[in-house]
C-alpha cells in the first residue's frame, strides 16, 4: 500500500496540471498512468490549441520543438466545396503542437514540483469506505500483483475511458456511462505531404454527413510538409472512420494533396462532445478531462479545457483538505467554477452541435451559401458568446 494526499489517475493534460499545482502547494501526490514515462504525451491528437487557453493559465507559449505552426484561424467548407467561411482573429489564434513533447513538458513540471509519477500501471477498481473513495487498486503493466494506492482525493484524468469514474457506484451520484450518440470515434493521420498546402497557417474543417455521418472531416496544418488530417463520426453511426478517410478524403476529395504523400504516424480513439457531467464530483473523487467530458462540443478539442478543469479542481481540493473531509458538498464548488469558466460555453456549443448534426447536407450548403449563420456567428459561439438570431434577422439573410 502506498499513501498519498491525492491520486491522480492519468498523467495528461489535466493530470500533469492537478498534480503540479497540488504538489508545487506542499501536498502529496501520486500520478498513476498506463504508460511508461517515456512515452507520456505521445497520442493521438488534433495537436492544435489556442493561444487564449496558455494566456488564461499563466503557461509559457510553446516553443522550440514543442512548436510546430502558429496558427491565425479556422477555414469552415460546406459539404459542396463552394462556401467557406473564415474564422480569424486575435483570440482565435492558437498553436499547432508537437503533442509528445509538449505532454513531457507538463510531465517534467509536475515532477519537478514534487509530484511522484508511478508509470507503467494500470487502474483496476476504485476503494470505497464508508462511501466514500480512499483509493485505488493497479497493477504494473507486466505483472498480476495489485497494489493499493491511498489518497483522500482521486482524481479521474484517465481521458474518454474514464477508468474510475465509469467504475463508481450509483450512491456516488457521478454518471458513469456516456450515450453513444454524445461520443465521436475518429482517426487520424500524420503525413508528410509533396507540397505545402493552400494558406498553411489556417485549420481547415470540412462539414460533410456523408463523408463523416455526425461529425466532420479535418485538414491542420504541423510543418511546411506536412499535416494533421483525419475523421470523426458519431459513434452511434457504427461507422469506421479510417475506411471513410481513405475512401473519400485520400482517394477522392483530397487526391491531389495526398497523392504520393506518406504515413507518418496513426491511430484513432474516442472523444467525448457534449456539455460537461452534470456532477464532476463525489465523496474523494473529482473528475477531470475527457473523464468529465471537458471538451469543446463542436470540434473535439481538449488540451485547454482539460487544463482549465486541472486548475480549478487542484485550487478547490486545496482549501478542502486543509480545512475537513473532501465530500461532495465541499468539492461541489468545482462543478460552479467550471461552469463559470468554460462549462456554459460547452452547453451552448452542444446544442449548435445537435442541431448541426439534424440538418442535412443540402441544407448545410444552403444556409452557408445564403448566410442564414454567418462568419461573425460561428465567432461569437466558438468564443462562448451568445448567439441570437430572432426570425426576422434570418428572413432579411434568407431575401
């Protein structure tokens, strides 16, 4: 058995954030992943961030290596090709991310602020006394003896595989299964291209329900060659991801881009998109990440809301353990926080979701085509503005 103040469970994003703001405050804390340390950070990714989420924490922009594009907006395309919207400015600017060694970087911080990294070992169950969680039981990868390992706060930042959350009882009151319907499964690829691509420092997002049933189809640029490309459809649709990327994106709508280009790295995974968990709280359990479903409803991206969970949940648990016992009803402030910081923008993008994912591509092409949602609109829902459209102001769009 091994003690600590709090276990962390996942060395990600969010994770490395917990745990480096806990111990850099004098607390104990046990980072627990499935990896060996060497090969923390190294996932599968969109690799892109926005510079807003590094100004709001305090970070140091990346750089060096760790640096692989600035970027200055986004490019939308309707299904047909023949609309695009661009989406720039300066708090749209972001990063493109060499995610490896970007991960190692917020790794060695919460190290080197104290935090004890026990690598290689995966989570089997939760502990819970007396309602509530004391712990949690691994096991090293290459081996089958188990050891207990004790905190009075775990924290889940396993990423969409949950592997405590989706484990707790019902009195814990924290949900633990997510709807296939509010989960993508996508891919994604890492070519080295013959030729620099249009516009490089833009992201591009292509809108198209029958290339990517529920979801959408991305082309980001990392170096002068070579790019970010993949596919995420909604889970519910049963479809394969990569079987739809090579068919419609390589040998197809992208031939000329991807002709002759080749495979650097691959791989695909689940990614939550939905407004966070009702509760992200328990009785010693906080949950953080794609585990909460901290995660930009529209685009899937989760480096920066992870990281913003991170904070505040290492901020609330703090306060708690130096003054009583972390039940829900004292790390409750954690789901307010989040809500106040990014939550209520993540809800508001989760129905523009649903009701992107009802139209058609027909209709995608004609509301583009014709303005019904404009430039400036699709800004003001990616920064969490309102957005309000009334029928007149659609009807003077529409004639």
């Amino acid at each position: 058995m091994q003690r600590f103040d709090v276990v962390v469970v996942g060395a990600g994003t969010g994770g490395c954030t917990v745990a480096r703001r806990l111990s850099s405050q004098g607390f104990n804390v046990g980072l627990v992943d499935y990896k060996d340390e060497a090969s923390i950070g190294d996932k599968v990714c969109g690799d892109a961030i926005g510079k807003h989420h590094f100004d709001d924490l305090g970070l140091e922009y990346p750089r060096g290596d760790e640096l692989e594009r600035v970027i200055l907006g986004v490019k939308i395309y309707s299904p047909d090709m023949e609309t695009t919207f661009y989406i720039a400015g300066e708090k749209l600017h972001g990063f493109m991310i060499n995610r490896h060694i970007f991960g190692q970087r917020l790794l060695r911080e919460a190290l080197n602020a104290g935090a004890t990294l026990l690598d290689s070992m995966k989570v089997v169950k939760p502990v819970i006394e007396n309602g509530y969680l004391k712990g949690v039981v691994a096991k090293p990868v290459k081996s089958s003896e188990s050891v207990e390992l004790r905190g009075e706060v775990v924290v889940d930042a396993s990423g969409a595989s949950a592997a405590v959350r989706s484990k707790l009882p019902p009195e814990m009151e924290v949900e633990t299964q997510i709807n296939q319907e509010d989960m993508i499964v996508a891919y994604r690829e890492i070519r080295e291209v013959k030729e620099t691509p249009p516009e490089p420092d833009f992201c591009n997002i292509y809108l198209n329900l029958e290339v990517a049933p529920g979801g959408y189809y991305w082309i980001f640029p990392k170096g002068d060659m070579r790019v970010n490309v993949g596919l995420g459809v909604v889970a519910s649709s049963l479809q394969n991801p990569k079987e739809l990327l090579y068919r419609h994106v390589f040998r197809r709508l992208h031939r000329e881009l991807f002709e002759g280009s080749s495979l650097v790295h691959g791989g695909g995974g689940l990614v939550p998109t939905r407004r966070p968990l009702d509760s992200v709280v328990g009785n010693g359990f906080v949950a953080i990440g794609d585990a909460a479903c901290h995660v930009n409803p529209i685009h899937g991206g989760g480096i920066g809301p992870s990281m913003v969970g991170g904070t505040i949940a290492a901020d609330v648990i703090s306060k708690v353990l130096e003054v009583g016992k972390p039940s829900r009803e004292e790390l409750w402030p954690i789901n307010v926080m989040y809500m106040q910081r990014y939550g209520a923008k993540q809800a508001g993008l989760d129905v523009f979701r649903i009701f992107l994912q009802g139209l058609t591509d027909d209709l995608l092409n004609y509301g583009m085509r014709y303005r019904l949602v404009k430039e400036e609109d699709v800004l003001r829902a990616s920064l969490g503005e309102e957005l309000r459209l009334n029928i007149t102001e659609v009807t003077g769009r529409i004639f």
